[in-house]
C-alpha cells in the first residue's frame, strides 16, 4: 500500500518535473525583463509626473498587468497537466464602443485589470527571483554534486581538487563519486518539492489572473447582450431594406405604370396593344415587389402592433384563420419575433397539415407574452425538421423566450410560444 | 366629364407628386396645392377649402403612417371633406381607421398599384369627391378569405355584391358586373343589409355600415 503510493508520487514527480521546470524558467526569462521594464517606466513616469509627460508613462505601467496577464495565461497553459485544470479565460469585457479611449476607460475601471497589476508587480519583484532560487536549489545543487567527477577531471591539472558547490573540497575520484550519488538522491528528493512549488505558484497567477465569479457572470450577460444587439443589428438592416424598396424601386414602378396608363389614352391603337402589354408587366412586377417588401418587413407591424399584424397575416393565410388577440405594444425585437413566428407556423400550416381551419390566441399575463397558433390538421409536425421553426426559436431564446410545438400523429398541432418583456 | 375638381395632393415622392398632378389633371381637375409631408397638408388644406384630399399613408418626419393620421385628423375637423388615401400596402387596420370618420362616406383608400390604372383611379377619385366610399378590391379580396362571422351567414353571391359595394360601385354598376338586373342587385343588398342586422335607414348610409362591417369582420 505505501509502496504504491510512493511508486506513483515517484512517478508523477518524474512525469510532471519538465512541465513544472519549464514553467518556472519561462516564468524567469518574462520575470527578469519585466523587472527592468517596471523600473524604467516607474522612475521615468515618476521622476517626469511633474512634466505631465510622465502621466502617460505611468499609464502605461498601470496597464502593462494586461499584456503580462495575458501572456501568463498562456503560461499556465504549461500547467495544465500539472494542475488538472484548463488555463483560465480572459477576465476583461469587450468594450461596447471602439477606440482607444473606450477600452482604456473600460479597462482602469475593471478590477480584473487591477489584479493583473498586482501579479504583474509581484511577478517582477517577488516571484521571477523565487522561481529562479527554486531552480537553482533544486537543480543547481544536485546538478553540481552530479557532475564533480567531471569537474574534478577538468581541474586536475591546476593541482589536483577542487571545491564543490564551493563547499566540500574533494581530492579524489571516490569522493566525487559519492558526491554524484548524493547528488541523484538529493535530485530525486527535491524533484517533489520542486513540482508542488510550481502548483502553488500556478495556483497564485490562477488566483490573480482568472476572472472571479462576479466577471464570468456578467460576460455570460456580456454574451447574451451581444446576441440581442446582433439581432437588433439584423431587425434594423431588415427595415432599412424594406424602406429603400419601398422609396425607391417601388415609387419608381408606380411612376412608370402611371405613365404608361397616360400614354395609352392618347396611343393609335397599333400602339396602345404594346403599351397595355407593357403596362400589365409593370404592374406584375409591382404586386410582386409589394409581396416582397412586405415579407421583409411588414409596416402594419410597426404601425399597429401585433394584433393588427397578426390579423393581416390570418387575412393572407391561405387556411381560414381565427384570431383571437388582445395585447398591448411590446419593444419591436419582441412583437417582430412573436410575429414571424407565427407566419412561419401559419405558412406551415398551409403547407403541411391538411388542416381546414386555425386559429391564433395571444394574452399578455404576469409579464409574459404568449401566443398560440392551433389547428385542426393531421398532427406529425417535426421541428427539428424545418429549419424555419429552429431559426425562429433561436431569435427568442435571445429575448428569453421559448418557443414549443406539440404535435401528436393524428393533429391537433399546437404551437405556442412565450416571451417575458414589459409591455411598452 | 363631371365638374373639375379642387385637389389638395400629399405625397412626398417628387417623382409620384408629379406624376400624380400629371394624371389628375389630364382628367381635368385642378390640383390646388401639391405638397410633401403631413404638416404642409394641414395647412394647405386650411388655405384652399378643397374639394378632395389624396394622400400619401407613409409620409415625413417619420416615415410611418403621418399621411394616414393627417387625414384622420381632417376628417374628425370637418366630416364631410373627401378624402383619398394612397397606400403601398393592403392594411385593413389603415381603411377601417378611416372609414370610422365621420359617418363613412366620401373616403377611400386605395392601393398605389392602381393609379397605373389611370381611368379606373380616376373614377375613383370622382366617386370618393362626391361622398362615394371606395376600398381597394385587393383590401376587399383579402377579406373575402376571412369567411369569418358575420360574414358567414351570406352566400357567395351575396358576397361578391357585397364586395362591389365595398368597391364603392352603384347598384346599377354592380349589376352590370354580374350580369344581372339591378332589382336583383338591391335584393341582394336587402338580404345583405338584414342578415347583417342593419336596420333600414338612409340607403347610402347603411351601404356604408354593411361595407364597414365587412371591413371589421
């Protein structure tokens, strides 16, 4: 039993000491000339406050945690065998506006940016000379008593000894010897201690360089934030497609049929046929930039809300549809969501489920939206099949909605959909 | 040709402005002020007391429904002035909006498709000035599909007559379109306007209701 254990800490140790070695040189090779760094930006910034040019310079000090922060994340990716654990993400936000204005704002008001700060001091004064007296006593010493037959061969000729570690002064190969396998027994026993030291010194950068709680929560909001704006962005893009159409292309076609109705008043017959064939396609063309425009973006919708919108796309179903709708105005990614969701299941009603009738009912109850399109079809409907259905229960999951469909074989086919929002 | 008449036209596309004063008055009528947002209407319909208002639905600052609501504004100050609205989209919300004002007649609202139609839109214009109701037949169509209560109750036939009148089209141009007599048509309407549960009054009057009710159902 205590062999095995000692077996496997032997093992682990010899496993782990390269990754813990490697870790604690680099972290010397950053420390040492992040020392120098810190001292020159620190007495210059200092020494020149007085001229205001120092400001910056102190500035600059102050954020240079984020750089270090950084690349001793990636360090601890060194340690990831080593402590079982993955290296922690990025502490900070992204800054909502660009410019180096915003993120240097954003970024003196993080907390994380103030702990990187003081890693970053304790790296460059405290922690680099640690990991190197660490190396250094548990390599360095071994290390030396390991080689004495070779130094003693190499100092031979100037008189026969020499000092070990400029402790014991040895004169013969049977000293040196012993002093080899002392050697390899202190190195194997400092190889444990040697790897722990690294842990806790990965566990300390950890400490100071992963986000607390409080960060990750709040860029999980950040997330959700963002993929609301996202959606935002798409629902602006949307109306402003819908508005060009509708001020330009379309103005100009109801331009050019007025003139061609004009000009077949006063054409000679030959000309008239012509004039009238034309007139029909633009007006062809017209009714389907109208249906276009209107999938894009309905202006009811906008103009009304949701009851007038939901009515409208009951008047197009191609399935007679009963609405029962009573709700106030909702923020416009709500009602738009809601009611895309709801032309979808319509369209799919008209196409799928054989059914002769629907019908819509929406509330407004205890803060939350809830709207259900039902009918009388064959029932069987599979949302994971469609990816309309799948695209629009994406868009409400960013507005912390859900969207549901029950469907038995046989029908009949519910689909309901929730939205917590106030109401506007 | 009927009497030329005074016109106050809103719509903020120079181009359809002036191709709309172009139609206009081709057909004779004088078009008094041709303006492009919602405020210059009311006003110049304050300065020129005209015969019939043709509006824009979306027109500036917002670019929404400042047409429509100009209009409405109109017609709640003086009941009786014809108005004529432009959409470039079928909304059953917009013309009920307006047929609510004052008691329904002498409004239409109308799809800018049909003014390519430059006869037709014309007649239209003649009929809303002289207190007619015109809905665009695409309005009309849509409702059509509805077959919801009260609508239930008439027959198909009763429905298309319903749909002429809903147009804004005389008996007698209602039974020209179905090939029938005009004693049949305001048979028809009889049996429309009683199944309806609109009580006889003023004939135009409950034209208008039974159009309304279509229009609401």
């Amino acid at each position: 039993m205590i062999r095995t254990v000692v077996r496997d800490s032997v093992r682990d140790a010899l496993r782990d000491t390269p990754r813990a070695v490697a870790y604690l040189l680099s972290g010397v090779l950053v420390g040492a000339p992040l020392l120098v760094v810190l001292l020159v930006l620190g007495t210059a910034g200092l020494a020149l406050a007085p001229l205001l040019v120092g400001l910056p310079l102190l500035a600059v000090a102050v954020l240079s945690g984020i750089p270090v922060g950084a690349l001793e994340r990636r360090r601890l990716d060194l340690t990831r065998a080593l402590t079982r654990t993955p290296p922690p993400p990025d502490p900070h936000i992204t800054p909502a506006e660009p410019g180096l204005a915003a993120w240097a704002r954003l970024r003196l008001t993080e907390r994380a940016t103030w702990r990187e700060l003081a890693y970053t001091l304790l790296l460059g004064f405290v922690l680099w000379p640690l990991d190197a007296l660490v190396l250094f006593g548990a390599l360095g010493m071994p290390g030396a008593l390991i080689g004495a037959p070779a130094q003693l061969a190499t100092t031979s000729s100037t008189g026969g000894d020499t000092r070990i570690a400029k402790l014991w002064l040895i004169d013969s190969y049977g000293q040196a010897l012993l002093c080899t396998a002392l050697g390899v027994v202190l190195l194997l026993a400092l190889l444990w201690p040697l790897v722990r030291y690294a842990r806790v010194r990965a566990a300390l950068a950890r400490l100071l360089l992963a986000p607390s709680e409080a960060e990750t929560e709040r860029r999980l909001g950040e997330v959700t934030r963002s993929r609301a704006r996202l959606v935002a962005a798409f629902e602006a893009e949307r109306r402003r497609i819908e508005r060009d159409l509708h001020d330009g292309a379309q103005q100009r076609l109801v331009s050019l049929s007025m003139t061609l109705g004009l000009a077949r008043l006063d054409a000679p017959p030959e000309l008239a046929e012509l004039l009238a064939a034309a007139h029909r396609e633009a007006d062809q063309v017209l009714l389907e930039l109208r249906e276009l425009i209107h999938g894009i973006h309905p202006q009811v919708l906008a103009d009304y809300g949701l009851p007038d919108a939901l009515a409208d796309a009951a008047d197009r179903s191609a399935v007679p549809v009963e609405v029962a709708v009573d709700l106030p105005r909702f923020a416009e990614p709500v009602e738009s969501a809601a009611y895309f969701a709801v032309r979808e299941a319509l369209a799919n009603i008209g196409r799928h489920s054989g059914a002769e009738r629907a019908r819509i009912d929406g509330r407004y109850t205890d803060g939350r939206l809830r709207v259900e399109v039902r009918d009388d079809g064959t029932g069987g409907a599979d949302p994971a099949r469609g990816t309309g259905l799948t695209g629009l229960a994406d868009r409400l999951a960013v507005l912390d909605g859900t969207l549901s469909v029950h469907s038995p074989a046989g029908g009949p086919t519910v689909l309901s959909l929730e939205i917590p929002c106030p109401q506007r | 040709m009927p009497a030329a008449l005074k016109i106050v036209l809103a719509e903020d596309s120079v181009l359809l402005r002036e191709g709309l004063v172009g139609v206009l008055t081709r057909f004779g009528h004088e078009v008094v002020a041709a303006v492009g947002d919602a405020e210059a209407l009311t006003a110049a319909v304050r300065s020129y007391a005209p015969d019939l208002v043709v509006t824009d639905v979306r027109m500036p600052p917002g670019l929404t429904d400042e047409g429509l609501r100009a209009a409405l504004e109109l017609r709640a100050a003086d009941p009786a002035l014809p108005v004529l609205v432009l959409s470039q989209y079928v909304q059953r919300a917009y013309a009920a909006e307006l047929l609510d004002t004052g008691d329904g007649t002498g409004v239409g609202y109308l799809l800018k498709d049909r003014i390519g139609q430059v006869e037709q839109f014309a007649e239209a214009v003649e009929r809303v000035a002289a207190g007619g109701t015109v809905v665009d037949p695409e309005v009309v169509r849509q409702l059509l599909r509805r077959r919801r209560d009260p609508l239930a109750a008439l027959t198909p036939r009763e429905r298309e007559v319903l749909a002429l009148v809903a147009e804004g089209k005389s008996n007698g141009a209602v039974a020209r379109e179905l090939v029938v007599t005009e004693a049949a048509v305001g048979k028809h309407i009889g049996n429309i306007l009683g199944k309806l549960d609109l009580p006889p009054a003023g004939d135009t009057h409950r034209r208008v209701l039974a159009v309304l009710a279509f229009l609401r159902a």
